[in-house]
C-alpha cells in the first residue's frame, strides 16, 4: 500500500463446528471450507471451533498458495479451536484465555475443556498498515430464560474488552471476528462496543446480502437444534466482525455478506453457523485521531452499572456454592473422623463382643473419601470464581467512579 493512501480489505469470519467425532460430516465440510477460501481469496480469514489440528494443519496445506501466513491457537484441554489465515505477513501472536469458562463439571456443555479464549495476530502491510485481527468465542449461552453461565460471559466480554484496549494501541486497524454468543441488544455486547469503540460491520455495511437481520444462526440450517430457535423464528445473530481505527485511518465496511444455507453445488452448509464476510475501506487521513469510546459516557455508565450488576448475582450465586462444598467437605471429613474413632475403639478391644463389618466399614470410608476430594475440589474451583467475579466487579467499579467523575 506504499503510496497509495487506501485499500480494500476483504474479511471472512466462520464458527467451523469441527469436532473430531461429534460433528457431523466434520471432514467433508472442512473441505469444503478449504476449496471455497482458495476460490474467494479473502485477505484475513478468521475461524472457531476448529478443535482438531489434523483439520488446521488440512487446511494449511490446501490453502499455502493463498494464504502463507496461519497461526493455530492452543489452549485448554482440547484447544481454543481459534486460527488465523492471512495473506498478509503475521509478525507476532497473543492468546489470553478467560479467567472464567462456565463449570468442569457440566459435561455436556464443555467450556470449560475448551478454554475459551482470544487470538490475536498483528499483521504488516506495506511498510504502513499494521492490523492486529483476533478470532474469539465467548461461552455458549444455552438458556436464555435461565442463563446461569451469564455473569461468566459478562466477565469474558470485559477482559476481552480490556484486552483489546491495551494491545490495539500499536495497531492502525483493528478487527474482531467470532462468535460471541450474545444478541446484538445483550449488555455484554453493549458493554464491548462502548468500551473498545468497536463498530458493527452489520449495521454500519453499506450494503448487506444474507440471511434476513444478519442472522448467522438460522433455522433452515440442516445442522442447527431447531427447537432452540423456536422463539427466534428468523434465528439469532451472534457471529460478528468488528474493528475500528485507532491511528490516522478511516474505516468504512462497504459489503458485508452472510452465507444462507448450503455451500453452491452442495447438500450441506459450511457449518451450523452461517459464515460473515466483510469488505471494509480502509483510508489513511492527514492527522492521526485518539481512540475514543463507542457510545456517550453517560450511556456507557449504564452499561457498565447493569453489566456489574449481573456480575455480582453471579458472585452471590457463587459464594452459596462455596459455601456448600466446603460445607459438604467438612461433614464427609467428620465422618472420616468417626470412622476412624470406631475403628480404633474395635481395635482396642472395646467392641470385641461383636464382629467388625470389615466390607461396611470399607464402603462408607470409600465413600466419605470419595465425597471429601470432589467437594475439596468444588470448594477450591468456586473459591477462584468468587475471587474472579470479585475483581471483576471491582474493576467494572473503578471504571464507573472514573466515567462518572468525568467533567
């Protein structure tokens, strides 16, 4: 881009749902996946929920000649599942991983294995541009009507918010492209645009074809749980591209594309996720400008008082859970204690009237045992989820004395 003052940047952004095993016609749609990026040619192609590296390292190779920079993210027990393609030079990477991803116990869910997190690449263009893209996910809301991983998503969505504010200082564009598990009208939503300043290419796109209000998750998806669309009849939009400028750049997102349903020529869409891509107009102005936040203060003390407000029902909700594992722990540790008392009195000779119920005595103590390490356990993962909301909620407090001290 040396000497020339603007430049097209096209952006591809998918949830790739590719879980060895579990997802249906997992490998068949990768590749699909790969011939398509080969044939559009997108400048920065930013994918989830690719949690096999046999998948990247497929896509990598089928997609050298297109896009020679990638980075594959790790993380958790299973990996991030984030990666990065770009055609562009990526000079250095950062992953933060949430200090909150939902419960190790909730099984069927899974977060928590994930290690739900942030990628970000720092790309170079021309000896002028520095972009700094991040593929992300937030935890997975699956009630809306009772949403107990809520205040988790909160937390999530202000770290990333913190995360993007102290590491885009040394970029001119940056962009944010994944699935976040949130409305467009969720506070955390809200509280992420305030605080970074981050537009949504959806509605600020000049032009828009796809799935009707943007949506990414729909019910005409052969791979989407339609009963968890049933009140959403058009479907939800949770997939985003976001960016803003932070030095002497303008950027405007002229197009912005949704796929709708099957990939052309076949059965089967990319993903139970419709893919977002984006066009945007990047423009070097005369001056450079400060990066500024989102929404007018006052509104965004609002957000950030009703964000800290849901954060702290989950502190409530987690210093219950605490107290009832370590609770829990101290009654199984008393019965440890009784056991051995009767053990010892039997030993001793003052029960010798009467067998002693090896087999009985072996089971409770197995048991009590058993109760007293996954309750320890309990009561330690809840002791660093209160310590977590609590910072949270202090940091969200800092933040709004600061707004509200604001002449």
């Amino acid at each position: 881009m040396e000497g020339d003052p603007t430049l097209r940047l096209r952006v591809f952004d998918l949830n790739c749902w590719a879980i060895r095993y579990l997802s249906k016609r997992r490998q068949e749609r990768v590749r699909l996946i790969g011939d398509t990026l080969r044939q559009e040619g997108f400048d920065l192609v930013l994918l989830q929920e690719v949690w096999s590296e046999q998948d990247y390292s497929d896509l990598k190779v089928k997609l050298g000649g297109c896009y020679p920079f990638s980075h594959y993210f790790r993380s958790g027990v299973i990996g991030s599942g984030l990666c990065v393609f770009s055609r562009f030079p990526i000079l250095d990477t950062l992953l933060y991983q949430y200090s909150l991803n939902g419960y190790p116990y909730m099984l069927q869910h899974g977060d928590w294995f994930c290690g739900k997190s942030v990628g970000l690449g720092r790309c170079w263009h021309g000896g002028h541009n520095h972009f700094a893209p991040g593929s992300c996910q937030l935890h997975a809301e699956y009630c809306r009507e009772k949403d107990a991983y809520l205040p988790h998503r909160l937390v999530q969505a202000w770290e990333l918010a913190q995360f993007i504010r102290h590491t885009s200082k040394a970029a001119d564009v940056v962009l944010l492209g994944g699935d976040l598990n949130m409305h467009p009208e969720d506070v955390g939503i809200r509280l992420l645009r305030g605080w970074t300043g981050l537009r949504d290419a959806f509605t600020e796109a000049t032009r828009f074809e796809g799935c009707e209000d943007g949506c990414t998750l729909v019910p005409n998806n052969c791979f989407t749980v339609k009963t968890e669309l049933l009140p959403f009849p058009l479907g939800i939009r949770i997939d985003y591209v976001l960016y803003k400028a932070v030095s002497s750049f303008t950027v405007k997102c002229e197009e912005l594309k949704t796929t709708t349903g099957t990939a052309p020529g076949m059965d089967i869409p990319f993903s139970d996720h419709e893919a977002v891509m984006a066009t945007l107009h990047i423009r070097r102005q005369g001056q450079a400008v400060g990066a500024s936040l989102g929404t007018a203060e006052p509104t965004l003390a609002d957000v950030v008082t009703e964000a800290r407000t849901e954060v702290g029902v989950g502190l409530r909700a987690a210093q219950r859970q605490r107290y009832s594992t370590g609770r829990m722990a101290v009654l199984a540790l008393l019965l440890l204690l009784l056991q051995a008392a009767a053990a010892l009195g039997a030993l001793a000779g003052l029960a010798a009237e009467q067998p002693f119920p090896k087999l009985s005595f072996s089971l409770l103590a197995f048991l009590a045992i058993g109760v007293l390490l996954l309750a320890t356990g309990l009561h330690l993962f809840h002791t660093m989820e209160v310590k977590m909301l609590q910072g949270t909620e202090e940091q969200m407090r800092m933040a709004l004395r600061a707004l509200q001290e604001r002449p």
